[in-house]
C-alpha cells in the first residue's frame, strides 16, 4: 500500500471537516427533537431533501440567490415543522411509533420529490460553486466553508438559547419530567410547537447548504440516515453541539479512510464507530 | 385494550391449517392456469416468508428490525454465488443462505441487544445501517465487484411440472415451514416471553426470562427464514445486484405488511402480505409505481394511528369482546383452602440471603454503603427506613435489576450477585413492584403463568396455566383469569404482583410496599396472605411502612437510613433503639 504524501492527508482531513459539519447540521435537529420531544424524527432527512430541491428550483428557475432562498425555506419549514408537530400531539406520538410514521412520512416526500423532479441527479449551479481559494497547499472550496460556519454558529446558537434562556431551560425541564415542568407553570404544548418548528426549520436550513456542496437523487434520502444517526448517539441525544462534534470525527475518519484505502469503503466507518460506542458503552441501569 | 397474549400450544388445528392450506396451494400447477397465477402467487408467498420471517422477532417482541433486507440479500449472495460461480447444486445452497443469515444476525444481535437504553430505537437504527453496510461490502469485495451475478446457468430443481412452479412450489415450502415456526414460537415458552420484553423487558428478566437469548434466537429464526426467501429469490431474478437487493424497500414492505396485518398474530403477516402484494401489483401494473410508493408510506401511517392493532387482531378482538361479555365479575374473597405447597427444602433457621458490605452508588448518591445482614430460612424479615433510605435500592440489587457496585450476596451458599437477573429468578427469589408492572398485553392468567414457566418452578406451558390459576384463587383474583392488566384496579393489581411471585414458586419473597394503597380490612387480607405464604414454606422480606403490618408480621426487622444499617432484631427492641425513632421522626422527638 502506497501512503499518501502529507498535503493529500490534509486536504483529506479538511474535507472530512466539512462534511462533518453538513453531519452536524443536519443531526441538530434530529437530536434536539429526540432528546427534548422524544421523538426520532426521520422525516427531517426527507425535509432536509425537500429544502434542497426548493433551493435549487428557486435559484435556477427562479434566478434568487442559492443562500438568499434560506430566507424562504427556514420560516415556511418553521411552519411546516409546528404543522407536524400539532397533528403529532392531536393522535399522541409514541418515540417508537414516530420513527415509523414519519418513515412514512419520508415515504411520501420522497415519491413527491421523485414525481416532480425526476430520479435523475440534479447539481446546483452557483456563483458559490465555482469560488474556491488556496490556503497554502489546501484548496478551500466556499460552499463547505458556508455549510461548517453555518453548523458552527447555529450550534452556538441553539446550545446558548437551551442554556440560557428561560425557554430553553423549560424545554430542557419538560424533556426531564413532563408532568412537573408543566406543574411549574411551562407551557409545554407552546414549547413543543416552537421547538419542532424550529427543528424542522433547521432542516431547511440543512437542505440549502445541501444544495449547495452536492449533487442531488431523491434516493439518497436513505444515505445520510446511517451516518447522522451515528453522530447524533456519538454526540449525545439532546446535545446541541454533539452532533457537529461527532460528526467532524466521523467525516475525518471516513476522509482518510477513503484517503489510506478506497472510497466505497467510507459507509462502514460510521457503523463501525456506532458499534464500537455500542460494545464500549451499552448504557447505564 | 384487547390485545390478547397468545394462547397456549394445545390445539393442532392451526397446524393442521397451515399443512392443510400449503397441500391445496401444492395443487396449483396442474391445475393449467396461465403462467401469471404462478408468478403471482410465488410473490405472495415470497412476502409471507419475508413478512412472517421479520414478525418472530419484531412483532412479537416488539423490537422491529429495519434491516430484514440485509438478511435476506445475504441469503440472496450465498445462493447466487454458491450456485452460479461454485456450481454448488441450488438446493444446497438454502441451507447455507439460512446460516450465513442467522450467523450475520446473531453478530449484530450479540452486540445491539446488550444495550439497556434506547434499546428499541437503537436496534431499528443499527439494522437499518446494516443494510447499506451489507451491501457496502458486497459490493466492494470479490462476492459482487459491481456487475451483479447471473444465475441464468444455474438448473431449477425439477419438481414441478415446469421451471416457473418448481420456484412456486419451493417458496410454497418456504412459506409453511415459516407460518409452522412463527405458530410454534408463539404458543411456546419462547413466545410467552418475547411478549413479555414487548411489554416490560426489566420486569420480564426479574421474573426469570433470559430476555438476551430469547432475543437472539428469534432474531437468529428470524434472519435464517429470510436467507432462505432469499435464496429462492435469487434463483426466481436470476440476476442479483446489490442496489436492487440493499434496498428500503424490503424492510418497508415487510414491516407495513406485519403492522397491516396484525404483529401479535403468528398469522397477520400472512394477512398482510397477501392484501400488500395485490395492492402493489394493481400499482406496478398500472405503472404508477412512484404513486405505489406514496400509498406505501400512507398505508403505513393510518394502520399505525388508526389500526395498531392490525386488520386480524382488529377482528380477533371483535371475536373475543363477544365471547368473553359474559363473564365479567367482582373479585372474590382469598381462598386460603386449596394452596399448593411451595417448598420445604433446608434447615429452619439458617441463613439463606447472606449479604455482606453490599454497596451501590448512583451518580452522586450512596444508595446502600456497607450493607451486612442475614436473612434465615422460614422467617419474615421487615426492611424498614425513612423514604430515600434504600429499601427498594436492597430489593432491586437482590433480585439484579441492579448490580451492585461493591459487597456480596449469597444464596444458599452461592454467591448471585453478579448473576443476570433472570438466572437470580431461577435460583428461587422472587419480587413485587410497589408500583404494579403487569405485562399489559397478556392477560392476567399468562402473566402468573409466565413465571410459573420462567421462575424456579420451570413448569411447561399446560402445567404452569395450572398453577397460575391456583395462584390466581389463592389471591382472590380466579374470576380475573382472563381480564387484561389494564382492567384491574390498584387492589387487584397489587394481589397480581403476588400471585405472579407466588408461581415462581421462591424460596425467598421480596415483596416493595404490597400493602400501600391498601384500604384497612384489604390489608388484613393481605396479612393473612403473607403469613400463609410463608406456612407454605418461602421465607419473606417484605418492605412496608404500615407499622401495623409490620408489628403483626415481622419476626426481625431490619432499619436503614442512608443506605446504612442503623438498626436490626426483634421489632420491639429495634423500635425502642435511639437512631431509629429520630431516623423516622426526626431528632427533636427522640
């Protein structure tokens, strides 16, 4: 086996970085939703998809900018987060039961999605697609520098809002025990609502940046759930910043593994470290 | 609620059902059909493999797998490459699809079902990875290398009259041999308990269930079946790739058909799959498969929110509802005639439970520090102390819930503290939730039945229904048989907890507040129960914090504050000793 030189491996790990923050943006809301509404939302992938899609229908079509169209996506996802989100409470969601409803769910996303723009691959062309800049030896394409300083600020976001404000100390309490956060006078239903709004939102937020560094197949829904999944335990369930974290570790270790070895091999090094986490740690009483 | 448990194995008549249906269909070739019946029928009953196959584990125990396709393409690949590439002749090659499946499933189960937390979730996230990776691997190794294998080589087996009804007939085979392990699992011992982890999997392994081997081998059944779907299928494509076969489709289609269906019925599956592949053949032959697709996913979601019992329990339960009308009355008095022995083993007065220096810590809190005493056989042992003083921590280290972190126990000379909790079961201890934890969807006949099978007593299924309708006189609940836990009230759900340690037959009873929310003369009742349980020969803890209880019962008492031992000996003495009284009433009345 030949070993790499010394730029390839770091342009490997820098690569590795940015996917690792599209991981990490897109497990944020799948870890906030699971560890503070109790729900695995699987959806999200298909709403993260159905962004993407928009994004680029509005910025070839519609002729807006690719980052312009967040201003669009994020509240109109909002909504359609708090929408899901009150069907959900009307016919009481268990955990388990919302991961396959919204399997269902991401079902039928995908078929629409499959109806309107085809099977076929679609990349968004950009002004941000072609801007690429050298630092020292490492090329730094933009797309991936917007989608890392994006995760980073929206994780710094959300971790502060749940630490610090009194929102997000109620969300935190009604996650722990229900029953008696609402006895102290936290208006659960409210806070549900603005979380899953905000949860869904943050998919569209996902989806745009999505749009931006891939090509795009209403197939490769399925493909990202492996992987962000395993970032969203590695991290931590409910841990704003967990996501992000795990997911720069798992995306380094799927660069270079892909780097030392073959690219096809890439999908097994997120399993692996899910069952190592698994063999190491199989949880307390 | 009307799920209903299963009911025991006795009754050949579904499986003369199953022999008896699979015969008719066997009949089909010669009866000069159009080739498309054929063809048609061969994909209802490659799902109902599939269906039935993922319901062993998934429905039953309620641990649903989304990667039935791996397992399933694994078989695929072992039959395609055995067959096509080392010309292995084809029906030898379904032996082996169905161990390289098991094999791949008990390597993933091995390590998932260790997981105490999330463990349902975990498991449908990690096989649902594990089918990418499967494919990952195949298709990046010799076995594939990217073109797909061709069987178009390979010979059909001839047993039928032609190459298209020899793979009908075989997937016939494969369906009955799968509807005759899914009927035999659910009415046997194994089945009783994976219902058991669907409703409560801690309490199952307390009352004596080996929850992680029950998992294992019906995840192992489970995986070998759909090898061998597998293993036919390849030979019916005659050309296997790896996107086609890796797919969500499989575990979509197989887990809408089951929840369609009905997961608590060995047949709903069945049912399932047979409504699913017409409804699917109407799409794909109308070429509207993408609008297939969508109906999948809406199909899934109303049967959820609006059928979770599924279209055969839906109607199983209408059957029930009228049948079951009638007998509904209040429960009666305990009987104290009629009692079954328990056991009469050792020497009065030894030690049974010695514990010694027995420490557990939860984060940040010492639950039990330095923990010693005995417990004699025959006696009845009070475990007193203010709220928060570790009586129900004693009880749950005792009986495994949890380990503990430092000291010993000793059961009759044998040390059980790192044991599982379900081997702790069968060694003869026995345990009561303060607050009941019935299996909700077994009726309250099979939850005593349950422990009768799985507890030291170890009794088949016929005789342990026996024996839990003794128990279930013995407590006053006989008239309840066949109510479901969710019907009862608190009275009765407490005496539920009794009969359901009772059958277990302990030498040692640990009972966590039976008597509270007790109204006075339920409690006498139940005063005269303990004592009759302990003439029948199970020595007692009990903890409670009725003092009257406790006076009347108690032959020695235990008290502890703080997780440790302030106090021990007769209750008179014990009451009267300085650190008691204030550790219960607080300093100034001491």
């Amino acid at each position: 086996m030949q070993f790499p030189s010394a730029t390839l491996l770091a342009q490997s790990v820098l690569s590795g970085i940015f996917v690792g923050a599209l991981y990490g943006l897109l497990g944020l809301g799948l870890t906030l939703s699971w560890g503070l509404l109790r729900q695995i939302n699987l959806a999200y992938f298909a709403l993260t998809f159905l962004a993407a899609y928009l994004c680029y229908q509005l910025a070839t079509v519609g002729g807006m900018d690719p980052l312009a169209t967040i201003l669009v996506i994020a509240p109109g996802f909002f909504l359609l987060g708090v929408a899901l989100q009150w069907v959900f409470e009307r016919v009481h969601v268990t955990p388990f039961n919302s991961l396959l409803i919204t399997f269902g769910l991401t079902v039928i996303v995908e078929s629409v999605i499959q109806s309107i723009w085809t099977a076929d691959f679609r990349r968004l062309e950009s002004v941000y697609g072609v801007a690429k800049f050298r630092l020292g030896p490492l090329y730094v394409p933009a797309p991936e520098l917007i989608t890392l300083g994006v995760a980073i600020a929206l994780s710094l976001a959300l971790w502060a809002a749940l630490r610090f404000t009194d929102l997000g100390k109620a969300m935190r309490a009604a996650a722990e025990d229900g029953p008696i956060a609402s006895a102290f006078g936290v208006d659960r239903r409210f806070n549900a609502l603005a979380l899953a709004g905000t949860c869904a939102a943050l998919s569209g937020v996902a989806g745009v940046c999505l749009a931006l560094t891939y090509t795009l197949a209403p197939a490769q829904i399925y493909a990202w759930i492996g992987v962000v999944f395993a970032a969203v335990m590695l991290g931590g369930i409910g841990r704003a910043w967990g996501p992000l974290v795990a997911g720069i570790a798992i995306g380094v270790s799927e660069a270079l593994t892909m780097a030392l070895t073959a690219p096809s091999w890439a999908p097994l090094v997120s399993f692996s470290l899910l069952i190592v986490l698994l063999l190491v740690r199989p949880g307390r009483e | 609620m009307s799920r209903r448990a299963p009911r025991p194995g006795r009754g050949w008549a579904p499986l003369a059902g199953i022999v008896g249906a699979g015969a008719i269909l066997a009949g089909v070739p010669y009866l000069g059909l159009p080739l498309f019946y054929e063809s048609f029928l061969y994909l209802v009953l490659h799902w109902i493999v599939l269906a039935t196959s993922w319901n062993i584990l998934s429905g039953y125990s309620g641990y649903f797998s989304f990667g039935h396709g791996a397992f399933f393409g694994a078989g695929m690949y072992t039959t395609a490459v055995l067959a096509a590439r080392l010309e292995v002749p084809f029906v030898w090659t379904l032996p082996a699809a169905a161990a390289v499946a098991a094999v791949m499933g008990l390597a993933l189960g091995a390590v998932v079902f260790r997981v105490r937390e999330l463990r349902g979730e975990l498991f449908a996230l990690v096989t649902l990875a594990a089918t990418f990776v499967v494919g990952t691997i195949i298709l990046n190794t010799p076995i594939d290398g990217g073109p797909g294998v061709y069987l178009n080589a390979v010979p059909v087996p001839r047993i039928g009259p032609s190459p298209a009804s020899s793979l009908y007939l075989m997937a016939l085979a494969a369906a009955v041999l799968t509807l005759l392990v899914a009927r035999a699992v659910y009415g046997s011992r194994l089945g009783m308990g994976l219902f058991a982890i669907h409703d409560d999997e801690d309490a199952a392994e307390v009352m004596g269930v080996p929850t992680y081997r029950c998992k294992l081998i019906a995840f192992a059944a489970s995986c070998a079946l759909a090898g061998v779907a597998g293993g036919i299928h390849a030979l019916f494509v005659s050309y296997v790739t790896v996107s086609e076969t890796f797919s969500i489709i499989v575990p979509l289609t197989v887990v809408l058909m089951s929840v369609l269906g009905g997961t608590r019925q060995w047949a709903g599956p069945a049912v399932g799959a047979a409504l699913i592949t017409a409804l699917l053949y109407a799409f794909t032959a109308g070429n509207h498969a993408v609008a297939g697709k969508a109906v999948f996913g809406a199909v899934l979601i109303a049967a959820i929110l609006f059928m979770p019992d599924g279209v055969l329990g839906a109607i199983m339960s209408r059957v029930r509802r009228r049948a079951s009308s009638r007998g509904a009355e209040r429960a009666a008095a305990p009987t104290l005639e009629a009692l079954p022995e328990i056991d009469h083993a050792g020497k009065h007065g030894e030690p049974l439970l010695v514990v010694h220096d027995l420490g557990k810590r939860f984060t940040g809190v010492r639950a039990l520090a330095g923990v010693s005493f005995d417990v004699r056989r025959g006696e009845i042992l009070a475990l007193l102390g203010p709220n928060g003083s570790g009586k129900s921590t004693f009880i749950n280290v005792v009986s495994g819930h949890y380990r503990a972190d430092e000291g010993s126990i000793t059961f009759e000379g044998r040390r059980i503290e790192a044991l599982p909790a379900h081997a702790i079961a069968r060694a003869g201890i026995a345990r009561t939730y303060q607050i009941p934890r019935p299996f909700a969807h077994l009726s309250v006949l099979d939850n005593v039945a349950l422990t009768a099978m799985f507890g030291r007593a170890a009794q088949d299924r016929a005789m342990a229904e026996r024996e839990a309708r003794r128990w279930l006189a013995f407590t006053g609940l006989g008239s309840r048989a066949d109510a479901m836990p969710p019907a009862l009230n608190l009275h009765q759900r407490k005496f539920l907890e009794l009969a359901r340690a009772l059958a277990a037959r302990p030498r040692l009873l640990l009972l966590d507040e039976v008597l509270s929310g007790l109204t006075p003369s339920e409690i006498n009742d139940a005063i005269a129960l303990v004592r009759s349980i302990r003439e029948r020969g199970t020595t007692i803890v009990f903890v409670e914090h009725v003092m009257r209880a406790v006076m009347a019962l108690a032959d020695r008492v235990v008290v502890l504050d703080h997780g440790v031992v302030i106090g021990e000996g007769l209750p008179d003495d014990v009451m009267r000793q300085e650190g008691v009284a204030s550790a219960f009433l607080g300093r100034q009345h001491a």
